[in-house]
C-alpha cells in the first residue's frame, strides 16, 4: 500500500468517526447510544459514506459530480462523455427567480407505474403542454453505458434530476405549467425500500434519509396515487420479500418535503383523474394559478 493510499484511507476513517459522533452522540452527554438498526445506519447510505455500498442517496449534484470524478480514471472515455452530456443539458443561462404568481410544478408517482404515467399524461393533455422527463432527452440513453446496480448507474439518473429541474425552470419561466412522472421522491423510496426491506426497520421521521438535496429545485405537489390495482413488477428483479407497496406510503408520509398527497385512486382512470384534479385544486388554487396554458396555434 503506497502512502497515499495509506493518508487516504486514515482521512476516510476520519471522516466517518466525525460524522458518526455527530449523529450518535446523545443530547448533553459525551457518551455514545447505539440504538436500533432504524436509528443507526442512516449516514453509511448517504454519499460518500456510502462509496462502497451500491445503494445510496446524494444530498447535492456536487457529490454527485464527486463520485463520477472519483470512477473518472477507471473509465476516462465513458465517464468523460457523460459528464459533457450533462453539461450541454444546460443550453442557457439558468432562471435564478421565478415570478411570484405563476403556474405549477406537479409531480405524479405511485404505485402502479403504467397508471401513473397515462395519468400524468392526460394531466399535461389537461393543460395544453408536455411533460419533462427524467432522465431528460440531453442524458437519454447515456445511462446504459453504466453496469446495472452499479452506483454509477445510480447516481446519473439523481444527477438527470438537476437538467430536469434546469427545463422545469425554463418552462415555468414562460408561463407553462409542468408535470413529471417521477422526481426525487421516487428515486429516494425506492433507495430506502431497498436498504431496510421492511416497515419496521426503517428510520424513523426524520431521519437525513428523508430530507430532500437543498440544491435540488422540488415541485410544488407529489401525487403518490395509491391505485386499487397495483403494478410493481419493476422491483421484482431485486426483492421479491420486500412489499414496495406497504413500505413506500411509510416513506412518503416521512419525507421532510411536506407537500407530499398520498391519493388513493380507483383503477378507472377517468375516475382517477376527478379525484386528482380536486387534489390539486384543493392543494394549490390559492398559491398557483391552475389555469390551462394557451394552446399553440
């Protein structure tokens, strides 16, 4: 082992020892109180302390950017195009204020994600606009070059969120109002559904798991739609004994964010889209203008 990686791995250590003594260290007491799994393990899956676990959250796009700078000489070429991808999502200059009386930035997740997305759909079809995805179409297609389950992989899908929040901002900034189908709220449940499994093991209200990047621009509402008919199959290929179902409105009711509406839905989707529309009127007519924009002529 060189002496580089000798001062690197003692700063690592460092490191972790500060941050565990700050989280674990009890109100008024110089001694530490290890509780249970749910309060103990929160900050290993936050980056970087999580750097060699393949689950994570990052709390902004610079620790973000960290990790691909850090794999950056493992895989120059792939990295390096990625990270000039990301750069040309941002075409020009950025909204620093947005106006104080404007349309509404929604989100739409949930359980069954075939419905979620034609809801969504038939929302933005409401308005009279599209939808900004995530990853957007500047960094569509770039993630595959990552291995599935790496934390790479991980990681530019959370990086995807900030050149999709950038297009939010310009759409916003014409008068334009936006709807998503999945934001930070979906990656963030999934990430904590998969590292504590189950109810009772995860971290109790507010806990850094739950709290939101403050880098990150966050909508308005998140619908999670509870539908009668749910369609989780896209987690069957990691934790078939993990009920996403059960643990995700757990989740959403702890997430710092607070404009989080747990809605539940009837399969009919017409149905559905009365009730969300009374949601999002009922949540946002007095901040928000919620008029349709202006059809394109």
């Amino acid at each position: 082992m060189s002496a580089i990686d000798s001062f690197s791995g003692v700063f690592n250590l460092a490191i972790y020892v500060f941050l565990f003594s700050s989280v674990y260290r009890t109100a008024g007491q110089d001694t530490f109180k290890f509780q249970s799994r749910a309060d103990r393990g929160d900050w290993n899956y936050i980056y970087p302390m999580t750097y060699l676990n393949k689950l994570a959250l990052f709390k902004s796009e610079e620790s973000i950017l960290s990790l691909f700078r850090r794999e950056e000489v493992k895989d120059h070429l792939n990295i390096r195009a990625f990270l000039n991808a990301y750069k040309s999502c941002f075409w020009k200059d950025d909204i620093k204020a947005l106006p104080e009386y404007r349309k509404p930035f929604i989100v739409v997740e949930g359980n069954n994600l075939t419905a979620r997305r034609e809801l969504s759909k038939r929302l933005s079809g409401h308005h009279n606009v599209g939808r900004v995805f995530n990853p957007p179409q500047c960094l569509f297609g770039w993630s595959r070059i990552f291995p599935r389950g790496d934390l790479l992989k991980k990681a530019s899908f959370q990086l995807g969120l900030y050149a999709a929040a950038f297009t939010v901002r310009q759409w916003l900034n014409k008068g334009l109002p936006v709807f998503m189908d999945g934001y930070w709220t979906d990656q963030a449940s999934y990430i904590i559904a998969r590292i504590y499994k189950t109810i009772d093991d995860l971290p109790k209200k507010g806990s850094p798991m739950y709290e939101e990047p403050e880098d990150l621009m966050l909508p308005d509402l998140v619908l999670y739609l509870d539908f009668e008919m749910k369609h989780l199959d896209r987690f069957s290929n990691y934790s078939s004994n993990i009920d996403f179902d059960a643990i995700n409105k757990v989740i959403y009711s702890n997430f710092k964010y607070t404009p989080v509406a747990i809605v539940k839905v009837p399969n009919d989707m017409q149905d559905a889209f009365d009730i969300v529309m009374e949601v999002i009127q009922s949540k946002l007519s007095k901040q928000y203008d919620l008029t349709p924009a202006k059809p394109k002529v």
